[in-house]
C-alpha cells in the first residue's frame, strides 16, 4: 500500500510517499523560513497563501522523486490539526480533493500523533507499550503510548511549550528567528556553571511541565548584563541546562510511575544533543532505552503524516467526503466522531 502524506499545519509544505513494503519513497519540504523571518515570527495569512503556491509543486516533485503516477497511490493523508487554521485548510482542502478526483480513501492525521509515530520510520523502533515525550514550538507532553490510538496524557506544560520557550528565550538574546536551532547552537559555546536558572515543577509531585518562570529568569538575567557573544553563550547553555534536565527528571518519574522503561521522543526539540544525550544517559541508567526519529524527521514533514495516515488507513479508518481542521484537537481525541471505521 501506498500512501501520500501532505503536511501543512504551520511553516512548512510537505509531501511524501509512504510504502508498506519498501519504506519511504519520496519525502518533499518547502520551508517557510525566509518567509517569515522579516517579520521575526509566523505570520499566519502569509503562511496560508505560500502553502497554496507550493503545495501543487511539491506533489509534482514527490511524484517524481517516487517514479509514480497518481494511479499508484492507495490512499492519502494530510494534517488536520492542531495548526494554523488557514494553513491546515489548505493541506485538508488538497488532500480531500485528491482523494475525490483519485478514487483513493483519505483520512486526516493528528500532528502530534504523526510525531509521536514518526519513530517508526526508523529501523530501530519501539515495541508497545512505550513512552512518549513530545516537544515542540507548540506543544510539550509525556504520553504513555499503549497502542497506535490509545493513549494516556501523564503531564503537560500548564504555559509555554518547551520550543516556544527556546524561541522567546531566542528572541531575548537577539538571535533571531527561527529561534531554537539558534539557540541551541549558541548554547554549545556557552561555558557551564556562569549561570544557574530554576528547574520549574521539580519539586511538585505530577509530571506537568512548566516554562514561563524559567523565561522570565533568563530575561531578568538579561538584562543586567553586557551584550557580548560569550556572555549570550553562557546564558543560552545555562538556559538548555534547566530545560533539558526538567524534560528528563520528568521522564524518568514517568519511568518509575508506569515501569514502561522505553521511550520516545519526538518533535522539533527532541533534535537537541543535550537532550538527547542527558535521555539516553537516564534511560541505561534505569535499564531501558530511549529511540528518536532522525532530525529530519523531527520538525514538520509529509514523511510522517504518510506513515500516521498508512496505520490508519489499513485498520480500516476513513473520512466521510466533507473534511475539517481543527486549530485545538487534544492528541486522546485523535480518533474523531467524524471518522468512519469500515
């Protein structure tokens, strides 16, 4: 079975092929970056209308890239939330439509749930049951996975998401957007110990997240100090350092809480080495074993979406011929009542 993924919940047009037997075949991205980087932040009408410059493009390229014509593909996936509700219109509205004019079934994909499952790409996967921590610009949460669709939200960030609070730190420091990557880089320079910010929620019980506080630490440091690189280095790093040891000390509760010792981490800021080392790290140490997705596979893209869309697809979902997008969709209601199991 082949399944065509398309992506547009924010910033960048994705589209790719998914084969049940050989993998991915093709795997298109436009980023929107220079875009938007003028104006320091996404601009939503802006991002709309350069997805529907892009995405008829993208699916020409895909094609190609795959060898295929529209008569070999099974069935196809887009995003349907959460997002950008322009952007997501436009991916659901080019999704629907195809599958319509393709004879093909269709079915809209949750993004996070497309994230949570983008692991599975890699030859190096986890066995169900495992755990997930999911960390994007928009969204920071642990989730015990139980199976594709059945899954429990064990904490979450009661304000900032962990990349929303790397680009507002980002932005406090002057680097720009887009912000994480940024700063990330910025931290690898810093000098550990110059600067020490708070761990927030570590010394509640629960596994939620918070980041608000640790921003408003890092600006009022800002503040007082003078504006060289160094100087930014060492606060970038210091500001990594609590993120990534609050995201991991969470994690391994969540370890102890549930006794699933694999897990998984997804999305945008799981591509931080300090992360991804301070996590590996944790997991031997409690006898279990963490996977990721490759980077490219951890920002926004159809590779996704097509694989998320394939297990759906093959356990018998599909969308009715009207289609939807949902701005806010809470990741255990990924399974809408306006899906049809066959």
């Amino acid at each position: 079975m082949r399944i065509l993924g398309i992506e547009t919940s924010c910033d960048e047009t994705g589209v790719a092929i998914y084969d049940s037997a050989k993998g991915l075949l093709a795997n298109q991205l436009h980023s929107q970056i220079p875009l938007h980087s003028q104006y320091g932040g996404v601009v939503p009408e802006l991002a709309s209308r350069d997805h529907i410059r892009r995405i008829s493009p993208l699916l020409s390229a895909t094609l190609k890239e795959a060898g295929l014509g529209p008569g070999a593909i099974d069935g196809i996936a887009y995003t349907a939330g959460p997002g950008l509700i322009g952007a997501l219109l436009v991916g659901a509205g080019f999704g629907r439509s195809l599958a319509y004019a393709w004879d093909v079934p269709a079915i809209g994909v949750h993004h996070m749930e497309a994230h949570l499952l983008a692991v599975m790409l890699e030859e190096k996967m986890p066995d169900y049951p495992f755990l997930a921590l999911l960390v994007s610009g928009g969204h920071t949460q642990l989730v015990e996975v139980k199976s594709v669709g059945d899954y429990l939200i064990l904490g979450e960030s009661l304000d900032d998401a962990a990349g929303e609070a790397f680009d507002k730190t980002a932005k406090l420091l002057g680097l720009g957007y887009p912000g994480g990557p940024r700063l990330s880089a910025l931290a690898e320079k810093g000098r550990a110990g110059k600067y020490v910010f708070p761990r927030p929620m570590l010394d509640k019980p629960g596994l939620n997240f918070s980041f608000s506080g640790l921003k408003t630490a890092v600006a009022l440091t800002v503040k007082e100090l003078e504006d060289d690189e160094q100087t930014r280095a060492d606060v970038a790093h210091a500001f990594v350092e609590a993120v990534v040891d609050s995201l991991t000390i969470k994690c391994e509760r969540a370890i102890k809480q549930t006794g699933i010792t694999r897990l998984v981490a997804a999305g945008g800021v799981s591509a931080n080495k300090q992360l991804r080392l301070k996590l590996r790290e944790m997991t031997a140490r409690r006898g279990g074993q963490v996977f990721y997705p490759r980077p490219e596979y951890c920002t926004d893209n159809g590779a996704m979406i097509a694989y998320a869309g394939y297990v759906k697809i093959t356990a018998g979902w599909r969308e009715p011929l009207q289609f939807a997008a949902y701005p806010r969709w809470p990741l255990t209601g990924s399974q809408r009542t306006s899906d049809v199991k066959t």
